[in-house]
C-alpha cells in the first residue's frame, strides 16, 4: 500500500494527489499531519486539476503551473481562518475559505463527497483552533490578574506576620501549620494564586514538618 492510496478513496484523481503529496511532504513542519486531499473534476476533460490539502496546522491551495511541469500553492494557517464554506452545484461543489484578512479563496468542481469531508474537517480544526484561543487567552488573563493580586496578598500577609506576636513556644507546631494552609487554601479559592503557586508553596510549609 502506497502513501497516498489512504487519500483515495473519495474519488480522488491519482495523478493529481501523486503530485501534490510529493511536494506537500517537503513543506510539513515539525508536528505537521496531512489529514486530507482534495482533488477537482472538470466536467467533460479533467486536465491539470487544482487540488485542496488540510493538515492539522494549516490549509493548501495547490495550481498546476508550466503546463503541468510545476505546481503553484498558497497557504492559511487555521488561526487566520474566519469562515468556510462549501456549496454543492449540478456539477460538482464548490468550498471557499475567507481569512481574517480579508482575502477568499476556493475550488470549483470538487466532487461532492470531497467538499463535505473538507468542510468536516475544516470545521473541526476551526473548532480546535477556537479552543486553543481561548485557553490561550484565559491563561494570559488569569496570569496578568494573579500576578498583581498576588503580589499584593503576599505584602499584606509579610505585613501582617510581621506586626503580629510571636507565639508561645509552647504552642504546637501542627495547629500553626494547618492555619497557614487554610490561609493558602483562602488565597487559592479566591482566585489570588493560581494552582502552581498553590501547590509550590504548600509543599513548602509541608517539608518543614
């Protein structure tokens, strides 16, 4: 079994998905996976046809150029994707992408069952991409807000260990030690510290047992 036949099996010219694999492989980055390859049926002579590739980071545009001899491609990470869509013909369907730069860009005459599955899967990696965004963000936000009131509940609790007494020697150990880790915990559940903060300094107060 070769390594395109897995990209086949929707009714794919064998020719074209040769020769686009052949070139998409020497453009793969590290973690990169082709995932699908779409090709274009003209109706009536099928000659140089355009082909579509998704990978899980980004989506190809791929033009015959030279009369065959070479072949053209343009690029859209999937950060930079707004919107897809695909839409079926008499002939044949067609599936476009829109950027955030505004720029779109399509294939015409795809068969119908290779413009859904490139719709599915463009779909999902939007999804995906959505996602990271977003927990990208969150972990900036978050980082931005724990790192200021942090800092200002760590001054308030190095001034407040320092006006307060020193406690009796006699007074055990293991009861000063479960108030600081309720004081850690407070801090923890009102969103002062995050969760690696949390966990560093209580292996801290723990060691010293």
């Amino acid at each position: 079994m070769s390594m395109i036949d897995k990209f086949l099996h929707d009714d794919q010219d064998p020719k074209a998905v040769e020769k686009v694999y052949s070139r998409l492989v020497d453009l793969l980055t590290t973690g990169e996976e082709i995932l699908y390859i779409a090709s274009q049926k003209k109706p009536l002579v099928n000659i140089l046809p355009d082909c579509i590739a998704l990978t899980n980071k980004r989506i190809l545009f791929f033009t015959p150029a030279n009369l065959g001899l070479s072949i053209k491609f343009v690029d859209f990470v999937w950060k930079d994707i707004v919107d897809v869509a695909t839409k079926e013909e008499i002939i044949g369907a067609v599936f476009t992408v829109k950027t955030t730069g505004g720029a779109e860009m399509g294939v015409d005459y795809l068969p119908k069952i290779q413009a859904r599955k490139l719709y599915q899967y463009a779909q999902e990696r939007k999804e995906a991409e959505r996602e990271a965004r977003r927990l990208r963000e969150l972990e900036e936000k978050r980082a931005e807000s724990g790192s200021v009131q942090f800092e200002h509940a760590a001054a308030s609790a190095a001034a407040a260990f320092h006006a307060a007494p020193t406690p009796a020697p006699t007074e055990p150990k293991a009861d000063e030690l479960t108030e600081k880790l309720k004081k850690l915990r407070t801090l923890f559940d009102n969103g002062l510290i995050s969760q690696e903060e949390y966990n560093h300094k209580k292996l801290d107060l723990l060691s010293d047992l």
